[in-house]
C-alpha cells in the first residue's frame, strides 16, 4: 500500500463549517481517483492507493482544494522508528545521497508527544548526519527531510508539492459558464471551481457555421477531471442570428449577440436553479470588453454575472490554460458565434438606448431553442443524454 498526505490551508479557516468542506473534498478524490481508502484527520488527509505514479500526482495538483501534498512513508511515532524510516526515504528517493547539504523540518499535532519539533529536528538530523555525513544547511539544503507526528503514526516525507488551493468544488454553489471554446472561457471555468463552484457549461453556436462539436466536447471533458460530473449544453442560435443580421447594423452586432447569449444563459441557470453566469472577459482585451460594452452588455441578465479573469493579460491567461489542460485543445480551429458577420470595426463604446432600439426590433422571445446536453464523467467517459 502507498500513502499520500495532503494539506489543506483555506479550509481551517471555515471554523463550524470545515468539517462540511473536508467532507466535499473527501467525496471530490473519492470520485475522481478512487483511493482504496480516505482517513480524514485534523487539518490533514491521508490517501491509500495500490499503486502511486507521476500522472497521479500531476491530477492532484490541480485538484481544487489541496494546499499541498506528499508521498509519505507512515511508520510508529517513536524516535527510533522515525529515525529507521527516514533514512529508508532517502534512500528510496535519492540514489546517491552521501554528503549532501540537508535539513529536517517536523512538527507534533499530538502536544503529549514526550519531544518538541525542534528536538525532534535534532535527533532524526544528528541520525541521518552521522549515517549519510550529511551537512546541515537549513537555508539552502539538497535533501529536505519532513515529519509529522500525530497521535497514532508518524509521517516522513522528502517531496513535498504544491497543490491549487481554494476550495473543494461543490462547497460554493452552482453557476453558469457562457463557454465559446476560446482559451479564456475555460479557464474561467476552472478558476470558478477553484472558488468551489460547480459550472454548468453552456455553448451558444449557429448551426450554419458549427456542425461538428468534437473541440467543445474534449474541452469539457478535459475540465470534468477537476469537476467530476460535468454538463455541457448546446444551444442553436441560428434563428435569432438572422434576425439580427437583418435589422442590426454590421458595428453593433456583436453586442446585441453578447446580450442575447447572457438572456439564454439565464434561461439555463434558471432552469437549472445556478445563481450565478461566468464569463471568460479580460478588461480591454477585444473590443466586447471595453469598459463601455461590458457596462452596456451585463444588464441583460438578472444574475450575478461574474468574470474571473477581468484583471488578468492574455499572457497570463495563456498560462493558466497550459497547467488546466486546456490550452492546445481551444486553439484548435473553430468559429465563434460572435465572429459570424460582424464589423471590421466593431463599435467599441455601446449606449445602452442606442442598443435598446435596435433590440426593440428583434424578437427576444419566443424563438425555438435546439438544444443539446452532454454529460462528461472525470474525463474518461461521455454520456450522451438526449438533444431535443
């Protein structure tokens, strides 16, 4: 058997609600690795699995929730037994250890243990000093060796990763991600689960232009292995495309299409009973999302509209999408909805009456709905549910 430690920083300061987040992140790796068992302890969790690689660990770092974690050695919570096991661990972990530069770092959760941490820094480091003729450096060591001492074992670990943070997905609500298939959108998704929030993904197409969906549904999929169960729904906007190419002018398109996409995103959240709508808008970064146009295109919706990313650069965003997984699946070709016959120049500084007049001139309701749902399942298994 193979154990895997993991902290959590955000989570102990829930205080009477904490043990409801562990339990939801307890339930989130249940789902989505399938340790043969999960022991939850204070301010930690310890995994079991049959067996542990580098493509685990990859998973686990991008699960929202986990402060940190390790691969750890468990052994008896006398000194002799931790001292036996460290020296196993660098062994296991380094092959050519002898003369490094090193440091122990130990902390007690149980406060009756009979040593404090920095006499337990002593006694495993004088150990392993002596066998390995190690050089002590607590500021720039080679080899770091861990220990945690709890009431019933001990931890020894050498690696210790860095995990995402935030909070278990499912702890803060549900919300409805507008989802285009760009590099930003996914990435809001992601960051929203990492704030805890489940997402429903929600893509606007026209079905002149997009008949072929294999890019949306490996995005989805490739974000169910942070969410678990995840709904990507599809909805044809083909009709009311037409309406507007005819009655709206070419430079104002392209905000009367970002209002009509929030109104049928709404009409998902409710249906779904999500509180909230995501989008991927970066200040500034096209010209929907100047100052201007967000502030004429956000009142189209009763719901809290939420953009994650808003502060973030392109470089940034970039980034982000690299680490979730995302990045070389949206930059895969395929045509925007809100590409589809708009203005060289778009206009860049919407008046909210000026695009009241020429929505007073479309039907906003009323108008069929094809719609399309997928189920994705940890990002191994797609259900296709039903479209109608």
């Amino acid at each position: 058997m193979q154990y895997i430690l993991i902290h959590y920083a955000e989570l102990s300061l829930k205080g009477k609600n904490r043990r409801d987040f562990e339990k939801q992140l307890a339930k989130n790796i249940k789902y989505l690795l399938r340790p043969t068992q999960i022991i939850r302890q204070h301010g930690r969790m310890l995994l079991h699995f049959e067996h542990i690689d580098n493509s685990l660990l990859d998973y686990l770092a991008l699960i929202p929730g986990i402060s940190n974690f390790a691969v750890v050695h468990s052994c008896p919570t006398d000194i002799e037994g931790i001292q036996r096991t460290a020296e196993s661990a660098i062994n296991t972990a380094f092959p050519e250890p002898r003369g490094k530069r090193f440091c122990v770092r130990s902390r007690r959760s149980d406060k009756k243990y009979p040593l404090i941490s920095t006499e337990i820094n002593f006694e495993v480091g004088g150990y392993l000093k002596e066998h390995f003729d190690f050089i002590v450096n607590i500021n720039d060591p080679e080899i770091t060796v861990f220990v945690e001492v709890t009431k019933d074992e001990a931890f020894v670990y050498t690696d210790k990763r860095k995990g995402v943070g935030g909070l278990p997905v499912g702890s803060s609500g549900h919300g409805v991600v507008l989802f285009s298939g760009g590099i930003d959108s996914p990435v809001a998704a992601y960051t929203m689960m990492k704030r805890g929030m489940r997402v429903t993904l929600v893509h606007l197409y026209n079905s002149t232009i997009n008949r072929d969906f294999t890019k949306m549904e490996n995005l989805a999929k490739q974000l169910s292995r942070y969410q678990g169960r995840l709904k990507l729904i599809m909805i044809d906007l083909e009709e009311f495309q037409r309406h507007a190419i005819a009655l709206v002018p070419a430079r104002y398109r392209m905000i009367v299409y970002k209002r009509h996409m929030i109104r049928t995103a709404t009409l998902v959240a409710e249906q779904t009973k999500a509180l909230a709508l995501i989008t991927g808008d970066a200040l500034g970064q096209v010209a929907s999302q100047t100052l201007e146009n967000i502030h004429a295109i956000y009142d189209a919706t009763p719901l809290p509209l939420l953009s994650p990313l808003i502060g973030y650069d392109k470089e940034e965003i970039i980034s982000m999408a690299r680490k979730v997984g995302t990045y070389e699946i949206s930059i895969e070709e395929y045509c925007d909805i809100c590409s589809y016959l708009i203005a060289k120049h778009p206009e860049t500084k919407g008046k909210r009456d000026k695009i009241a007049e020429f929505e007073a001139e479309l039907p906003l309701e009323g108008l069929e709905l094809i719609q399309q749902e997928r189920l994705f399942v940890g990002g191994k298994e797609k259900i296709i549910n039903h479209d109608r």
